[in-house]
C-alpha cells in the first residue's frame, strides 16, 4: 500500500511519534505489506481510516506504589493500551519486565489488534504492563505488586469492556494475584481476564496454547506445500513459555529440536532434544537454567551466541522483539534455511524481513503465527461466559482447527505471501468496520 494518502499518514506519524521505535517499526510493516480492497478506497482516503486505525483509542498511564519486603515504598509505571474495539473487546496481554515502555506496548497492542482480526473471532487489540522487575523478588512482593496494579486497572476492564491476559512474567501465578483483587474490588466473578488457573474459570490448554499454535501453523504451511514436519530440523530461540511448548509439539510432530537460547547463550545439539529433557525443562520454575541443563546431559553451550548460525530446515525465533537481524537471516539464508515463522512478537527486524523475502524464504509473521494463545483465551472467556469446561484434548483439536483457519486466511488473497496475506485479512476487516461505524 504506497499511496501519496499511505505516505503522508506514515510520515505524520513519525514526526509525532518520534523515538518511538518499535511502534512506528509495526506501523511501517503494516502499511508497507498489506493491500487494500478497491470497493474501500475512496472512502479509505476520504475518512482518514489509516490514520484512525493506526493511532490507539487510548493509552492509560498509571503509577504503581508497592512495598517490599523490607517495608519500603517501591514505585513502577504502569500502562494498558487500548488500541481499537472495532470488531469486540479490547484483548491482549500484561507484560512486568524492566523493558517495558509506552511505545513497545503501543507496537504490541497494533500487533495484537490485527492478530485478533486475523482469526476471523470478534475481538478487539490491546496491550498492557509494567516496568516492574520479577527478577529477584518473592512471591510476597510479586503479590503485593498485582494487586497494586490491579488497583489502578479495575476501572478500565471488564468482560465486555477489556480482557487482559498473561504475556512475559504473567503466568498462571500472577493472574490468580490480579484475578483476585479485581474480584474483591469488585465483588464480581467475571470472566475479566484470562490465563486462569483450572480451579476457578481457566482454560486446560492455555500454557501450551502459543506454543502449540505456532506448530499447528507450521504443519499446515508445510503441508501445502506438499512436505511436513516429520525429521525436519528446527532451531528455536528463547527458553520461557512459547519456545518450550513449540519445541515439546514439534518433537511430538516428528521434528528435531536442535537449539533453544537465552540472553546469556545457546543449548545446541545435532541429536535433537527429546521428550523426556523438554519435560524436564518445562518443570523448572520460570526460565530454566540452560548452561547447567546443557552440562547435566552432555550438551553443546555456546556463551554469547544466537541460534541462527546453526544449519537448519526451520527456524522459529521466540524470545523478543527484533532479536533476528538482517546479518543472522544471511547465515540462516546460506545455510538453507527454508521457512521461518515468528514465534515472539515482531522477532525479525526489518533487514531480516527484506532479506527472507528477497531469498524467497518462507516467512509468516507473529500476528498469525503466535495467535494460539488469543484463542485458547477466546474460548475460555465463552467457557466463562456459559460457566461451562471443556477438556484439554477438545481444546488442542479447537486450537488446531483455529491455527489452520488463520493459515488460509493468510493465503485468501491469492498472493502466496504469508505477510502480505496476514496484513490484508486483517486490514480489509478493520477497514469496513471502521466505516461502517462511522466517524
């Protein structure tokens, strides 16, 4: 989409909005890979839809008073962006990490509204969190930090108003702490948030729902292309949530797991992680320690080092934002790599993107790939809503069902181009439900 109305929008924004690099970077990629249907443009131009989808609805800033262990007062930021309720609640996740800000929650809330559009469901983007640290700190003061930062957020959520749900140092623990209070403030059980635990309203399959998802995505890429996952190798960055549920289903799919990362290095091994080291990984609380785990079974640990310099057929990056430079997708290319799917949010840089799509790489982004875990919460809010359960295989095979759906959703256009694909469902969708609700 290169219109003279596309362009004047994007440059408009980067002069508002200057120094916030991660959201112009999600706002430069959408306009830059996404084509819009002719029987919308002139009322595209003429309403200055782009520019209304772009920009947020809101951003609520908030401060976070705490206090620790030894008694003293600590202070955090907190945000909930809420980007657009277009097609149903605002929905997306609470991130507590020292890297949290205002504009890498505003590129992940635009992220999450189009992801939500891209699975055909109602539902609307938003994004939220903090810059408080879990790091170091005890299950008290991580208590006692949620429910201070639900004590600011109650008043802006609601189950048909804003569902968060869990995103890095969110689990299950977590949400119980910011379910708990937002229940006693408001004297309501409501299906307020998602990522429960079983026991009061969760949903079985949400922990491995992302992770999952992003191999149901794979298999079905793989099979229309007439191949599939049996043997292939994969090589897979990060170690918390995602990567570790994406290595266990691809191992379960017939693949070979050769890496997983974290900010200190790289596990590697040409045998392929198997079953029984990934359960061992998955049962260590938060972040296993992967050096010790490498030198535990005779693994290869490579200090300071990413997974795209290792040979593979596949790679999956799920760690962080722009985490796969332009520089590792030309290792990954001369290696042979054949396809890549996005894992975490917007983990490939824009050189990496160029570089996939020039090499005629294989390449689907986030929003379509990652979008197990939205919905896997979408079923839990209707689980929610009915007071009703369902059990963990009903909602693998729903999950798999949804991930296929997003996959031909992204080639609907005919264009054989995950990204520009992606891009455009979405797009099409947000544009006439804009218009058709007026200024």
């Amino acid at each position: 989409m290169r219109s003279k109305y596309a362009k004047q929008v994007v440059e408009k924004l980067k002069h508002n909005y200057e120094g916030e690099q991660e959201y112009l970077q999600a706002i430069e990629e959408l306009v830059d890979y996404s084509q819009l249907e002719r029987s919308l443009n002139e009322r595209f131009v003429g309403d200055n839809v782009l520019e209304r989808l772009l920009l947020p609805d809101r951003v609520i800033s908030f401060k976070v008073p705490w206090v620790d262990d030894d008694g003293n007062v600590q202070v955090n930021q907190g945000w909930r962006v809420q980007h657009s309720n277009l097609i149903g609640p605002y929905k997306g996740g609470l991130r507590f990490h020292p890297t949290v800000t205002e504009s890498v929650l505003k590129f992940l809330a635009l992220e999450q509204t189009f992801k939500n559009a891209l699975t055909g469901l109602s539902i609307g983007g938003a994004k939220g969190g903090s810059n408080f640290d879990p790091k170091g700190k005890s299950e008290r003061e991580i208590m006692r930090f949620c429910q201070a930062f639900m004590d600011e957020l109650f008043r802006h959520i609601g189950p048909n108003t804003d569902v968060p749900a869990g995103d890095i140092n969110v689990g299950t623990r977590e949400i119980g702490f910011l379910f708990g209070r937002f229940r006693r403030l408001q004297n309501q059980f409501t299906g307020v948030i998602t990522g429960k635990d079983t026991e009061f309203g969760g949903s079985p399959a949400r922990i491995e729902s992302t992770g999952y998802g992003v191999l149901f995505f794979a298999e079905r890429a793989l099979q229309t292309q007439g191949s599939s996952l049996q043997d292939k190798t994969i090589c897979i960055s990060g170690a918390g949530n995602v990567a570790l549920h994406a290595a266990q289903k691809a191992i379960a799919l017939g693949a070979k797991v050769l890496t997983l990362s974290n900010s200190k290095g790289c596990l590697h091994t040409d045998k392929g992680l198997n079953e029984s080291q990934l359960e061992q990984l998955l049962q260590a609380q938060h972040s296993p320690n992967l050096e010790a785990f490498a030198n535990e079974h005779n693994l290869n640990w490579q200090q300071d080092k990413k997974p795209w310099q290792i040979a593979c057929d596949i790679a999956i990056p799920c760690a962080t934002q722009n985490e796969l430079t332009g520089d590792d997708a030309i290792q990954l290319i001369e290696n042979k790599v054949q396809w890549i799917f996005e894992g975490a949010n917007m983990p490939c840089d824009a050189e990496a993107i160029k570089c996939f799509r020039e090499s005629r790489v294989t390449f689907a982004p986030a929003k379509a790939v990652n979008a197990g875990g939205v919905a896997v919460s979408l079923f839990e809010m209707g689980q929610n809503a009915s007071f009703s359960s369902h059990s963990f295989e009903e909602l693998e095979q729903r999950l798999k069902e949804t991930m296929y759906e997003i996959h031909d959703n992204c080639l609907s256009d005919g264009s054989n181009d995950y990204l520009q694909g992606a891009n455009s469902f979405a797009f099409n969708r947000l544009v006439q439900a804009r218009i058709l609700q007026g200024i």
